[in-house]
C-alpha cells in the first residue's frame, strides 16, 4: 500500500508553506486526494508533477533573438509643451 503524505509532509518537502500549499490546491495546480473527513493528501507522484510542472530551464538566447528588433512604441499621447508660448515671449 503506497503512503499518503500529508499538507505538513508536502510543505517539509517542497519547503514552500502550509498556506502555499493549500493555495496552490485550490487553485488547482497541484494534484491531491482528499479524503472523507475533508483532509487533503498527497502521493509522492502528485508532488513530483508540481514540480516537473514549474521547472525554468536555463538557455542562453539564440542570436536572433539577441538581435530581434523590438516592436515599435505606440505614439505617446502627452505632446510636447512649448513653455515659452505658454507664458508668452519675453523680450
């Protein structure tokens, strides 16, 4: 019979926080049994998969996306004020 592992077991494990951890259930990101009485388990698959899940690779950029041009700024709807015409033209 394989072990269920509790909220304390999953949070030891991960070294994230009880409440972290019944956040990410409830949002539904992280796979769980819940059990009868309402409590929550975890078998070690569940949280091998949370993890696999949020795994960042570290690659360098390629050179074209290096030298990828960036898109074009949307035009600024602030114009600039020309202060002397403002306060008239001072001789």
């Amino acid at each position: 019979m394989m072990r269920l592992l509790t909220v304390n077991d999953a949070s030891e494990q991960l070294t994230l926080s009880r409440s972290t951890i019944y956040s990410e259930v409830n949002k539904g990101r992280m796979s769980h049994i819940r059990l009868a009485d309402g409590s929550i388990r975890f078998q070690q698959a569940h949280l091998d998969a949370y993890v696999a899940a949020r795994e960042v690779l570290a690659c360098s950029p390629t050179k074209s996306q290096r030298t990828a041009k960036r898109a074009p700024r949307a035009p600024s709807r602030f114009r600039h004020i020309d202060v002397s015409r403002q306060l008239g033209k001072r001789k």
